[in-house]
C-alpha cells in the first residue's frame, strides 16, 4: 500500500468535526493522544503525525484544499480553467 492510499485508509477511521462558522474541518484519530513527532503546513491545512500514523488532519481554508487537489487534475484537463 502507497502513501496516498495509506493516509486515505486511516482517514477513515478518524472523528471528524466542521466548524459551521468558518468552514474549517477536523480530522482526528479517536485513540491517539500525543504531541506529533511531524508536522506539515500547507495552503490551508495542517497535517500531523506520530510515527507512520496520521494523528490529524485540519483543513482550516477548505478553499485552499480545494486549490491544492485541484491542480493534478488542471493539467490533465484538455482545456485551461
């Protein structure tokens, strides 16, 4: 099993909470406590981990989510957006 498709499997055993004001959105693993031994900032998310186990994933400018999976799929579009 690959990255991506280790991180989406444990995705979906993770709590998740949306701030209905601002959108933001929490994933978090149920069990896991802990300070991260890796943390990764990007355009609106922030993922943390402890070992090889994400322990959460805070998407706090869902748009800026959106941008960032959305450029893979530009580039195979057969015009430009």
């Amino acid at each position: 099993m690959d990255l991506p498709q280790q991180l989406s499997h444990q995705l979906k055993g993770m709590e998740r909470l949306v701030d209905a004001d601002s959108g933001a959105i929490l994933f978090r693993h149920p069990s896991l406590r802990g300070i991260p031994d890796l943390v990764v900032e990007g355009d609106g998310y922030t993922l943390e981990f402890i070992g090889s186990t994400l322990l959460c994933l805070d998407i706090s400018d869902p748009a800026g989510m959106a941008r960032l999976l959305a450029d893979p799929v530009k580039s195979q579009l057969p015009v430009v957006i």
